[in-house]
C-alpha cells in the first residue's frame, strides 16, 4: 500500500494511468475531483450532474486509485436500465477493472467477490439473496465493498414502484456495514444547480 500520499496524487497518478489507457491527455472536471476527493475521504456524495459529464469516471477512478494503493476494494453501482449496464461493464473492462453483472454471477461468485466493480439494478440489488450475502460476516462482498454507487438516483422510485425512503436505504433498513453511497442526480428542481455534489 502507498504510504504518505494525499487523495489528490492518488488521482493524479489514476489520471495518468487513464491517459495512457485512453491515448490522449485527460483531466477531470473540477465537480468529478471534488465529488471523487471526498469519496476517498469516506464520505457520502450527492453529486448534482447533467447528462454526459462523466459521472462515471468518479466511480471508476475511485478503483483505479484502489489499484494503486494495492487495497481490495469492491464498488456496486445501481443503475436504472440493463442497456447502461452493458455498456458501463465494457468500459470499465477497457480501463483494466474487473467488472462483473450481478445478474450474471452465481452465489459463490456474489460471497467470494472477484470483482472491483459489481453493477445491477434496484430489482437486483435488493432482493433477498443479495443482500443475505450482503449481511453474511463470512462472505467476502461483505468486507470488501467500500461504496454504493446510486446511478440516476432521481428515478429510484420508479425502478421499484416503491417509496425511495423506504426502498434503497439499504444499509440502514437491512443493518448493513455501512460503506459512503454516491448518489448522481441530474436535477432536484430548484433545490440544487447543475455541478454541484455534496458530501457528508
């Protein structure tokens, strides 16, 4: 493990990793650092973003930080259709993160928890064999999974047809580990503007 670095040259050096991957210079917008730092700090994130800013690139710089520092980290991102699944998998893939579908894996895949990046819908991620191997103390998702990542978290209650509050706040209401949840939204109305995040 790295020792003695801040989060800001654990993201630069993430960022340098990208550019050579991607094949030309790249640098994050000032919204994706802030949103990214005070995730590595271990705090919650709403991050208040349009479509097409790269929201993405948050979570998935998160492991590329993980990568360096040699930690085992395991992020599970709840996105809203199957389509944005596929290509998120693939694109991670391109990055060098394993990346996996929860619908796709089995339980043993699910407890031993190969992946850095597990994506999956609200469907998906609360039903009950999930979150059994979520609350299971010998499983290894259960102490690797570092962050839950909320994609279009706006639309949540219409993926399940259930009230938000009572829905995805899974750590409380299932009395799981409590790894920061990022939430990205693409608006609150007038509560918040386009590139904002707030953290806690």
């Amino acid at each position: 493990m790295a020792e003695s670095r801040n989060s800001n040259e654990l993201i630069e050096e993430a960022c340098r990793k990208l550019s050579e991957k991607l094949n030309f210079p790249f640098k994050l917008k000032t919204e994706q650092r802030n949103a990214l730092e005070s995730l590595l700090n271990g705090n919650d994130v709403l991050a208040v973003l349009p479509t097409g800013y790269g929201k993405s690139l948050i979570f998935q710089l998160y492991i590329l930080v993980a990568q360096i520092e040699t930690i085992k980290r395991t992020a599970l991102v709840v996105c809203p259709l199957r389509s944005i699944i596929g290509d998120q998998i693939g694109e991670a893939r391109g990055f060098g993160i394993s990346v996996a579908s929860l619908a796709d894996l089995s339980e043993d895949e699910l407890k031993a928890s190969e992946f850095e990046l597990l994506f999956g819908s609200a469907e998906t991620v609360l039903d009950k064999r999930f979150l059994d191997i979520l609350k299971d103390p010998d499983a290894s998702l259960n102490r690797v999974l570092s962050v839950i990542v909320i994609d279009e978290s706006h639309t949540v209650e219409m993926w399940t047809g259930q009230r938000c509050r009572s829905r995805i706040m899974i750590r409380q209401e299932e009395k799981i580990s409590a790894p920061p949840v990022v939430a990205f939204v693409k608006h609150l109305g007038s509560c918040l503007p386009y590139g904002r995040f707030v953290s806690k």
